[in-house]
C-alpha cells in the first residue's frame, strides 16, 4: 500500500509500505476513502518539531472497515467510520469522563500500533473505543464534513465549550484556520449574539462569515485589541477562543478577554507562557487543551447527517493522494485553509 512518509522538514514523499493486517483483538483494518492535512502536521513540516527519521504522518480519516478483531462488538466490516485523531480505549477513567484524549493508554496514529493517516489504509487497536460509524454508508457530498469531525470541527467545538460560551455572549476567535473557522461556526451553534473573527485573508474572512462571524477583524497585536475594545465599547469579550497555539495569539486572547471572562485554547502550544498575573488582575481563565473529539462525535455527526452543519467547507482544495507533497506545500503557504485527499 502506499502512505505518505515525512523525512525531513519539507520533505513529503508518498511510499511503498508493507500492507497493515490485524494482529490484535482490538484491532480494526480501515480502508481509507478521505483524509486530510492538519494544521498542526506542518509543525514537523516547518522544521518547528524534530523529525528524526523518517515516519508515516497523518491523523484525521474516515473509511470503510475491512476487517476487526474477535473483540470488537461496536463495527463490523463495511461500516463507514469517522476515526477522532487520537486513538483511545474507551474504558479507562479518562475516556469514561468524556476526556479520551488523556487516555491512559493512549495510541498515537503513524506509531508500531497504529498507522499514519494519510495513505491507503490503517490498521488501528481499540476499535471500539474510537471509531464512530455512521448509521448507513453517507453520499460524497457529506465525506467532507463527516471527516472535519475526526478534529477541527471536534477541536473547534472543545474551544468554544472551554470558553463557555453561552447564549447572547460577544465571542472572539483568534485564528482563522480551519480550527478557527470551525470555532466561530460553534460559538454561533451556541448562541452567541456576537462573533468576532481575527482574520487578514478574505477567503477566510467570507468562510467566517458564512459560518456565522458577525464582525472581521483584520488587525494584529495591538491594533487588534484596540479594535475588539472599540467594538465592545472598551469591555472586551465574554470568551475568546485561541486556535493558533503561539505566544502572540495567547496574548491577543487575554487582551482581548473582559474581566472574568474565559479563555479557550486549543491551539497546540509553541512557545506559550500563560499570563498569570494578567490572570489574577483581571480574573480571566483559562481551560482547554486537546480537544477530545471522541466525546463530540455523536452529537457533531447527527448535526452533520441532518444538514445542520456543514463544516466540510473548511476544504478548500482536494488532491489525490499521489501530490499530497503539493498539499503541503500549498498548506504552508496558505494558498489553502484545508486540504482533503482522496487515495
């Protein structure tokens, strides 16, 4: 089969790998019919994280099951199945408090027990504690949406709970990726009467618009938190969502937050020290962390089967498996929002 290795930082290649079969009772073999690249992939792909030798990448897939292990009760073969970006097993405290992103004995994707995401297929442990099928096979125009939830759409929503977003709050989201864009359209789900996205590209700004942002604004740093002020009569916001991961964002979020509100953050951190004295002034919090999609999917899914949702416009580029190297690079230099490839 073919998968798509990383071998060094702007080092994509998609190659020859010995075929996935099922060695465990816990086992699920998937057959991938989409996946996509993440933001959080071009970290090792900048050079930002260590890529010591070459290994599979990818961790955002749905696909039909081709096989399972003697134990697996909840998929059988032929299920169409959302697999979150953590492998979890359903049953330890962690997962059973709705936080399977902890889980104890958490697997990785692109590991010996779990194969990367982007390729051909993936063999998988602790099937029933990850994967989700759809109640029937879906049509092609839902695989995009459908595949949103194994983490934007998931980590978007987990943003927004972590805040605390709640009917009639002024929310603004920092970041305008396609977590950030998936955050704004879950304040909106909310009920949040005022959405503020920070955004300088107008692809993104019309997409945030689309999915429910009533403002734009386009300014960084300072001119950001001077503009959030002004729009908020100098109070600031009710929750504010981080959805990049770096120092800057951070600050933005909290010089953008009104005194007591909350802090989302989701974005993986890079270099983030969280400011605690602004924190104890101005009684601002601070919650999040990697979003436990797994929790969220059944919920996100029937939204998405019912067509009331529609997160799958975050991709705005499709590719075939075979250039995943230009989805990258595309990635890298935001001439995409998202890519989604097709084996």
């Amino acid at each position: 089969m073919r998968a798509t290795m990383i071998h060094a930082p702007f080092d994509i290649r998609l190659s020859d790998v010995p075929d996935p079969k099922i060695d465990g009772p816990t086992d699920a073999l998937v057959k991938i019919v989409a996946s996509c690249i993440c933001g959080s992939d071009l970290w090792p792909y900048r050079g930002e994280n260590p890529v010591a030798e070459p290994r599979r990448i990818g961790h955002e897939f749905v696909g039909i099951v081709e096989e399972v292990g003697a134990e697996v009760r909840t998929v059988k073969p032929g299920d169409f199945v959302i697999t979150p970006f953590v492998v979890s097993d359903g049953t330890c405290p962690n997962c059973q408090a709705g936080y399977q992103t902890a889980c104890q004995n958490r697997v990785g994707y692109g590991t010996d027990l779990a194969d990367g995401g982007q390729g051909e297929y993936v063999k998988l442990p602790f099937a029933d504690g990850t994967l989700v099928a759809t109640p029937e096979v879906p049509d092609d125009a839902q695989i995009p949406s459908l595949l949103a939830l194994s983490d934007v759409m998931g980590t978007g929503w987990h943003a927004a709970r972590a805040a605390r977003v709640k009917a009639g709050d002024t929310v603004v989201v920092v970041g305008d990726g396609a977590v950030g864009l998936c955050g704004v359209l879950a304040a909106s789900r909310m009920g949040a009467e005022r959405v503020v996205a920070l955004s300088r590209h107008e692809p993104r700004q019309k997409l945030a618009v689309e999915f429910g942002a009533t403002d734009i604004i386009s300014e960084r740093d300072d001119a950001a938190r001077d503009a959030v002020l002004e729009l908020t009569g100098g109070v600031g916001a009710d929750a504010v969502l981080e959805c990049v991961g770096t120092g800057q964002s951070m600050t933005t979020a909290f010089d953008v937050a009104r005194a007591g509100a909350m802090v989302g953050f989701v974005g993986v951190p890079h270099g983030v020290e969280p400011p605690i004295g602004v924190m104890f002034r101005r009684n601002v919090g601070l919650a999040g962390g990697a979003a436990p999609v797994r929790a969220y999917l059944p919920r996100l899914m029937a939204d998405v089967l019912a067509g009331e949702i529609d997160p799958g416009k975050v991709f705005d580029l499709e590719l075939p498996l075979a250039e995943v190297a230009e989805g990258y690079k595309a990635m890298h230099e935001r001439r995409a929002i998202k890519v989604l490839l097709r084996p």
